[in-house]
C-alpha cells in the first residue's frame, strides 16, 4: 500500500486540477443516469418510490411514511447509552443554534434619510426537505445537524427523506432522533428518487420548497437538475477535508486526523497540507500499518482515497514551501473541513477565507465537530465553501425587505428618482411620482 505524495510546485497541472476539482467531475458522470429516475418520479410518484425501493435498497415498502409504530418500536430497541449520547449530542447542537437564534431581529429598521425608513423582516422558509444518507449504516448524526437547525429556525413543514433498509424500514436511530428533534414526518425513499419526491410531491411525500442535505453523487446531481423548481441548498456532496498542519503537529495524531474523513467514502477527498518534509515523510511511512488495522471495508476505503493513482483518488500528501503557500493552497481548494494544527493557530484564521469549518489544535480533532461539540457538520463540499456557508439557521430563514415613506421623504426622493428613471427609459416610473397626489 503507497500513499500518494505531491510536491506541489513540481505537480503536473493536470495533476493538480483533478485534487483540486475532486468528485465534482463523479457528479458531472451522473446526471444523465439520474434523469429517467427524476422522471418517474414526476409521473408515477408513490409507485416509482416503491420500485425504486425494490432496485437499489431490496426494500419491499408498505407504508411510505414511517407510522406511529415504527418511532415507538425504535425507541424500545435502542440501547440506552446510545439514546443518551445521541441526547447529549442534540443537546449541544440545540445550543449553539439557539445561540445563533438569539443574533436574528424578527424586524428592524433604520433611517435612511428625514422620511425615510428600510429594514428587513425575519421569516421562516415554509417548507424545507432534510436527506439523511445511510449507504452502509444509519447516520443520525446527519438528521440532528439539519432537523435541529431547522425547527428552531421555526419551519412549518418538516419532511425527512432517507433510503429504507432492506426489511422496508427505517434505522431505529434516524427515527429515535427524528422525534427527539420534533420532526414526525419521514418518508422511507432515498438516492435521486428521494429528492425528486420532495421537489415534485406525491400522494404520500410533501412538494417543498427547499433541500437540505449531504448525499451521494447521485443526490447531488439530482438537486442540480431539480434547481429549476427547487431550491436545492448548499452543493453537499462526498466529504473533502484538509489537515494543515507543521513540524509542531503530533505526527501519530496527524495519521488519524487525516483518515478521518477519508472513511466515508472512496469518493472522499482527503489533504495532508505541510511545508514540513519530515512530518509528510512521517505520514506517508506510518499511514498504511493505521490503514491495516481497520476493519473492512473502511480499510480498502482509505486505501483508495489516500493512494492517489486511480482516476477517482483524490487524497494524499502535499508539500509546499512554506506555510504561507499552504494557506493559499486552503484558500484554493476550499475545503469542507479544516484541521489547523500550527504554532499559534489563531494568528492564522484571518488567513483563511474559504473553508467550510475550522477545527483548531490537537485537542479538537474533525469527529468532535461531526458529532458534538455543537458546530454543524453539514458543510459545503467540492469548493463551495468559495461561496457558500455552514448550515445554520439561516439556512431555514429567509430575509424580507421593508421600506416606508412620508411624505417629507416622498418629496425628498421625487427628483433623483425621475432624473434616473428618465435616463433609463422607464416614464411611468417617473409619471408614478410626477403626477401622484400628494
């Protein structure tokens, strides 16, 4: 097993594009697979659901919505200790957007000028669609961090999707956390099929208005194709993450740091980023014997992502020259998580402009901010983090502006207003006030 090792002066553009791009170019691929299952969706609804079930979870489904029974039937199943980690856990991603809900005015306004009020008004989105992923196991984990938010925020219509298992059910943690966070309504329908019931409506799924969550490559093409009648949401798509770290980072810590987030997936994208050439050779020397000692099929997944020479590999060492070309190289690639293992981290963060999450120290490794510390681990993915903001209340919120008059501030306007309107070619925006009464 080989990890791969990039001196990133010296790397082939090419090279250097694919780290960059990472599994953006599998949801490229994608799209035209997803189409024909969008469609059956659109015109069979429930019944595309059901035989989409059938072909990709083996999962025969009588009820579509999981039913009063099955949250009760959950409950009972679980084993203690896991229902009160999952409780502390929701109780500390309860807090921090709590917090977060104590910075938003309902309303405010402001003068603008003698007669001249704006502001905004704070709403909840009406309706939002929350996609919980459960590829190999169940992530209960994924619905706090989007249903936690969501229901403070004060959205009415709540609907979570998420692939059923194979007995036509939900996990018992998904549904055990659903009402834990307030949320009754989930709906046993996963993949691309899922999001296309959100967007469209079914007899049994609620049309919404907007999307929430990570996914496969094939969730993620499906909200780009949906995008024209949906708001899909921030891009969140295979997991990518960057360890910056220097010759002050514990190497053996840096192992694990490193393959984190690489364990999600081979689609994972997953940077070692150091000036420090004895450390990277550290890494790469030690890494296989940790990669070893996982059991399957987390072992061959990190195998693939840190080894770098398939076509869809996209992890692996970086070295750089200096600390400064580091932080360029984070700004570059925009991670969705960064682990900031440097002297003096926090001299650093007004360096970082793009990244979905920051996690400083040795102390705060990336599977504390996944699960508890509060911060959510929804993040934007495959350099959205350019653009786009860790989900947050604001992501169930939306702004309105509100604007008054008097009349001393009607009077006031009237003439810049008419001379601008005049110039762009729009006279009844100029007769509007010319000839109103006042």
């Amino acid at each position: 097993m080989s990890i791969a090792l990039y001196y990133w002066d010296e790397t082939e553009e090419e090279t250097k594009h694919k780290i960059i791009r990472r599994a953006q170019a599998n949801i490229d691929a994608v799209c035209e697979m997803v189409k024909p299952i969008i469609e059956d969706v659109r015109t069979r609804g429930d019944d595309a659901l059901r035989d989409f079930a059938v072909k990709f979870e083996k999962a025969y489904i009588d009820s579509i919505k999981a039913t009063d029974e099955e949250f009760e039937r959950a409950e009972k199943a679980l084993k203690p200790e896991l229902k009160d980690a999952i409780k502390v856990c929701v109780a500390n991603v309860k807090k921090f957007h709590e917090a977060q809900m104590d910075h938003v005015p309902a309303r405010w306004m402001v003068e603008i000028m003698p007669g001249v009020e704006a502001g905004e008004q704070v709403s909840p989105i009406d309706s939002v669609g929350l996609y919980v992923p459960r590829g190999k196991g169940a992530f209960p984990s994924a619905l706090y961090m989007l249903a936690v938010p969501a229901v403070i925020a004060g959205v009415k219509t709540i609907a979570v999707v998420t692939p059923p298992m194979p007995n036509g059910s939900v996990d018992d943690a998904t549904l055990y956390t659903a009402r834990l966070c307030g949320v009754e309504n989930v709906y046993k329908c996963g993949g691309a099929q899922g999001i296309a019931a959100l967007a469209f409506g079914t007899d049994t799924v609620p049309r919404v208005k907007k999307l929430s969550g990570p996914g496969s490559p094939y969730v993620a093409a499906a909200k780009r194709l949906l995008s024209d009648i949906i708001d899909p949401g921030m891009p969140a798509g295979p997991s990518d993450s960057i360890v910056l770290a220097d010759e002050n980072a514990d190497p053996d810590n840096t192992i694990l740091d490193v393959l984190n987030e690489a364990e999600h997936g081979k689609d994972s994208a997953v940077l070692l980023v150091t000036h420090d050439k004895k450390l990277a050779r550290y890494v790469q020397e030690n890494m296989p014997a940790v990669i070893d000692s996982l059991p399957e099929p987390h072992k061959s997944i990190c195998a693939h992502v840190m080894g770098g020479e398939a076509e869809d590999s996209y992890g692996g060492i970086v070295i750089t020259e200096s600390l400064d070309a580091s932080l360029e190289l984070v700004n570059e690639y925009a991670p969705e998580h960064l682990h900031l293992k440097v002297k003096d981290p926090e001299k650093y963060l007004d360096d970082i402009r793009n990244a979905g999450e920051i996690l400083i120290g040795e102390y705060t490794p990336s599977s504390l901010g996944n699960y508890g510390i509060g911060v959510n681990h929804v993040l934007p993915t495959g350099g959205w983090a350019h653009s786009y903001s860790c989900t947050s209340i604001w992501d169930f919120l939306k702004r309105t502006s509100i604007s008054c008059c008097d009349k001393t501030g009607l009077e006031a306007l009237k003439g810049p207003v008419t001379i601008i309107t005049d110039y762009e070619g729009f006279p009844m925006h100029g007769e509007v006030l010319r000839r109103r009464k006042i």
